[in-house]
C-alpha cells in the first residue's frame, strides 16, 4: 500500500498485520497510532498488545518516539515495591499465573495452573482444533485475538525466565496458527 493510502479509520478489530500496515503507510503515523490506541486496548487487548510488541521489532525509533502512547500497562499490574520483594518469594508459576490474571488472561492462568506442561504431538493438535471448529466454530476475529492472547500469555512465561510454560502455550499457538490456516484459510494480512 503506498503512503497515505491506507485506511484513515480504526474500529479496534483489525489484525495485528492490518494495524501495522495502517501505520507505516499513513502520512501522518502518530494521527493513525492515536486511533489505534483509543480502540485497540479496549476491543482486542491481547491484539494491542501483539501489535506493541511487532512495531517495537519493526520501528524501534516509532514505538520509542510513541511509547507513551503505546504504554499498555494494565493499571492493575503496577505494583509498588514492597509487593514486588513480597512476590520475589513466590514460585515462577505463581509469579506467571498472577501476572496471567491481572491482565485478563484467566484461562491461560487455569491452562497453565491445571494442565499437564507437555508438548502436543502434531496429531493432538490437529484433534484441538477439530474440536474448536466442531464446538466453537470459532471465526476469524476470534481465532486470531485466540492467537494474540496465547502469544501474550506465552511472552509472560519468557518474562519470568519459566521456560516449560512458554513451550506449553506455544502449543495454542500452534493450534491457532492451525485452526485459522485450515479454518479460516484467508491471507493473515487481510482485515478481519
């Protein structure tokens, strides 16, 4: 898409890869990032949250000239320093599983709190996503804020250095990635 020839809206349910598109082709990115951050946390957090993390990748001068536009952190989650000490005693999943909770990520706490932390075998993923397409019937816009929320809860294991949690949620990864190629079968890159 050539410059200022994008979108000049945001309704908060763009994908991860339409919202960056929105912003290095706007002439005005700070015009189109406000937009996004007036919607996007609100609608689709896990997705906003992708998104901070892509252009950070992508744009570290961007995301750095905008960061205080982009700070996503979740009111809730500022802790001060003697709940921090306090926490410093408690095991990496607990650490992982509170942080999971404060941020809207409860059942990816219980998956994680309640599951065995093995990897999936290709043949289980493909039965996982069988089933969501057979129970759930789960549609793109769905399927991929799915996907981000994994994403989020697997890059909160990675932050408290809990490895075993990280390789288990990149299993739903897996299986989102699945279930949006073999389900939903559109080019990622189109909008929702």
């Amino acid at each position: 898409m050539e410059k200022g020839k994008g979108r000049n809206f945001v309704d908060g349910s763009e994908s991860v890869e339409v919202l960056l598109e929105m912003v290095f082709t706007s002439e005005e990115p700070s015009t189109t990032l406000v937009m996004i951050c007036m919607t996007t946390p609100h609608t689709n957090p896990a997705t906003f949250n992708q998104f901070r993390k892509e252009l950070k990748s992508k744009s570290p001068e961007l995301y750095s000239k905008y960061n205080s536009a982009l700070d996503f952190t979740n009111k809730k989650t500022k802790k001060n320093k003697l709940f921090n000490f306090l926490n410093s005693f408690k095991s990496e999943l607990d650490q992982v599983i509170d942080e999971l909770k404060e941020n809207d990520l409860v059942s990816q706490a219980t998956l994680l709190k309640d599951g065995s932390r093995s990897s999936f075998t290709e043949e289980r993923k493909k039965k996982e996503c069988d089933l969501l397409k057979r129970i759930y019937d789960l549609k793109k816009p769905i399927a991929y804020e799915s996907l981000n929320r994994f994403k989020w809860a697997k890059d909160i294991c990675e932050e408290h250095n809990y490895s075993e949690g990280a390789n288990f949620m990149q299993n739903y990864v897996d299986i989102y990635n699945l279930y949006l190629k073999e389900y939903c079968g559109e080019d990622r890159k189109k909008s929702w």
